[in-house]
DNA sequence: TGATTCTGTCACCAGTCTGTCACCATTTAT
DNA sequence: ATAAATGGTGACAGACTGGTGACAGAATCA
C-alpha cells in the first residue's frame, strides 16, 4: 500500500514517513500543494495524509481537486484551534483527521481505520515468480500442483523475495522488511529461512529457490 | 438498524419511532440537541431523523457536528415555510428533509430512500453464494432446503462475508464491520463465528464454509 | 412481568509460532 | 595456523491463536 504525504514541515513530513511505512505502508513525500497533485497523479496513492496550511495550494484546495475526480481515503493533519479547516475539509470529503500534536500511534491508528472503513479490506494481489504462486492474504503459496501455508513471517520474507526475484537481498535489509525497523538478529533471519526452506523446497539440504550469498544475504532464483 | 429520532414534541417523537419500528428500525430517542449528541454517541445509529427547532442546541448544530466527524444518514424535519432552514441543513450534509406535516409513510420512503442512496449497508436485497441464499431483513439463510433464523450480529458477520466471497477478510475488519467504529474484541469475533458455524455449517467442527486463516481473519469459501 | 434469547466475558485447552541457545562445518580475517 | 565470522541444523520454552464451554446480565418477546 502506498501513502502520499504532504506536509511543509520537511522534520514532521519525514517522522510520518517513517511511521507509515513501520507499518508496511511505501511512502511518497511532497511538501507543498502542486507537488501533492502531481504526486498524487503520478503514483496513484492508496491513502492521502494531507497537511492543510501548504505553500502554493493550501490543503483544503487539494482535498477538493483529488475528491472531485478519486475517493483516495484523505486524513487531514490540523493544528489545534483549526476546527474550522477541520470541518471544511470533512464537508469537502476528507475522510478522518488528525490534531497535531499527536503521536504516531494516533497517525497508525487512524491510517488502518479509513483504510478499513472506506474500501476493500487492504488485500495484496498474488505474486508469482515462476511455478511459485504467493497469495499473501491466505498465506498459502502454490508450488506447480502443490499448495503450502506459510506462517506470517515465512510469507512476509518469502513476498519480500518474490517482489525482487534474482536479486541478492542483504541480510539488514530482509532484517528490517520482515521484522520492521526495531530490527532482529541474524539467528532469526537463519531460523525462518531454514523454516521456509523446510516448507518449499524439493530438497531443503540443496537449496534451489531460496539461496544464500555468502556475506551478503538470500534470494528467490529466477526460474 | 438502529434510528435516532430528535424532536422535542414529545408526542410527535412517539409516533416517528412507532412508525419506524413498524418497518424494523429500533428507536432512540432524545429531546433536545444536546442529548441529541449524547445519544448518537452512545448508541451509534444507522440513521437520524432530527428536527430544527430544538431547545438546549439547535438541530443545524446538532448536523453540522454530527456531520463533521461521520457519515450517519440525517434526516432533518422542519415546519413548512422553513426554507431556508432546509436550504442550510441540506448544506451542512444532512441527506434529506421531511417538511410537517407529513404521513408516517412519507417519512419511511425517506427513510428508506436515504438509507439505499448513501450506502447503508444493503438491506434490501438478498444475497446468494453458492447454496447460502441469506435476506436481511428477515434475518434468515437459506441452505439448500434448509432456512435457519440468524440472531443480527449473526447475519451481519455472514452478511459481510457474503459481500466478498473467497476473500479473506482481516480480524479487525470484520470488527469493525460488524461491530462498528467502537469496536470489539478478538473473543467477541471468535464466538460469533462459533455461533454462526454451529447453524450454517454441516459439521461446525470442521467448518467447510466459514474457513479460518490463522494470524489473518476468516473467510467464506467459494462453492 | 416473566420467560426466552442474545451477547459479552472468562476460563480452559491443544496446536502452532517464534525467539533463543547450542552445536557444527565452512569460510574469512588476522 | 589460529581465531572469528558465517550459514546451517536441532531442540525447547514461552507466547500466541483459534476453538470450546459455561454463565450472567442485557435485551427482546409474549
């Protein structure tokens, strides 16, 4: 799922990027009003964290446009004593909001809320590489003829495999992906690669889909 | 679905809920605005009819308010030559008006009306997957031959997972759905999908209809 | 008003998941 | 040559999850 974020305040802009994508979100920034629309047409956001007091075009201007033509879930960021912009901008069709100050617990919150109330449960697509075919949301993957249910994690490492096929991933990076931010320990990487190989491959002694590079971390071989 | 009626005339206020409970609301009641606001808060409903002329805070207030911060489906009810009333009403996001005096029907085609227009969850229709054919409004699924009455969280879970068959729909999703922004716990969703697989399921002990996804949610499996 | 049904809460259980530790063989660095 | 690091393997304990049962209070019905 992708968020676009759009905040002049380029510190608080980063802090909420770095909240959302803790919780799996990819993060798109834009730090005034044109730069929010162009985004928001380029990369076709899943969710809109909308400051309102913007340069170039103010948030409540941007709010209109995207609304007029999409139903991208909007959560409007205001400062305490704005009830006014609050209230305009939910007329106009933003979809919740959030008072600044507040914690990131609150953005996260509120995120997975509009999420959940304005669409379709956030359901990723399957991914196939190969004769693997990963629904992330069963966590079940296919392999040929034969179906395997992951564990969360199994399937979180193996989506992170798959969405890079052939290309080495390092260790810091599988680390963080799959465990977040307040990371892991190489013996965690170990054991849930040693588990997933035990589920997918022929022979998990002689590894062929998932492999190691010596010193620099695993990947999904091409087919 | 649940309606709150808000008018000050007492007498009137008790003919509205008789009449909506004839069609199957359950009724709220309050008098004035600001239980008004206390009620909505408490009982969340599906819909409210409100009038303008309301001692303590006016019925615009009480729209404007309730509107800032939710999408519930107002009804406001004014005296003829109130059209301005009406005009700002209509502004501020209430759905539909009903000018006194006014028959009881008029005021449950409203209803009605309002609540298909802004996506009430669909009462009206039944739904049909495979051999589950469930009607709403009477609470009732039908499996093949069988009918089996469901209790109204009952048949909003199985409605929910009708509405995306062979999807799998996460946890907090169908706490949401079914119990509302309030939310819920895990233990309430567990016994309710124990109940619902105890009437609907062949052999609820291994359930072959509502499936579980473990760390996930549950879903309804395709025929 | 009393009877019945519905719902939330708590407790218990079996099975699964995950992190941690230990051990080992191989590779890399000193 | 030796020590350190790395990747692989096994095992176990605690945490978590989904399922089940029971009961009390709330809500509904007659």
């Amino acid at each position: 799922m992708k968020a676009l974020i759009v905040d002049d305040d380029l510190a608080l802009a980063d802090v909420l990027a770095f909240t959302l994508r803790r919780v799996g979100f990819q993060v798109v920034l834009a730090h005034d009003g044109m730069t929010a629309l162009e985004r928001w047409e380029a990369d076709d956001p899943d969710l809109i964290v909308l400051d309102l007091n913007l340069p170039r075009l103010d948030g409540i201007s941007v709010c209109r446009r995207i609304r007029a033509v999409a139903d991208t879930p909007i959560i409007i960021l205001s400062v305490r004593g704005d009830e006014d912009d609050i209230v305009q901008g939910l007329e106009i069709g933003a979809d919740d909001y959030v008072v600044k100050p507040f914690s990131p617990r609150t953005l996260v919150a509120r995120a997975q809320a509009v999420m959940r109330r304005t669409g379709a449960p956030p359901s990723a697509g399957p991914l196939t590489v190969g004769e693997l075919e990963l629904d992330p949301m069963r966590r079940e993957v296919r392999i040929g003829e034969a179906t395997v249910h992951l564990t969360g994690l199994e399937c979180r490492l193996l989506e992170t495999l798959m969405a890079s096929p052939g290309q080495v991933l390092a260790t810091d990076y599988l680390l963080t992906t799959v465990w977040g931010p307040a990371g892991a320990s190489r013996d965690m990487l170990k054991q849930l690669v040693r588990r997933l190989r035990s589920k997918i491959e022929p022979d998990s002694a002689h590894p062929q889909l998932v492999t190691s590079v010596a010193g620099v971390g695993y990947l999904l071989e091409l087919p």
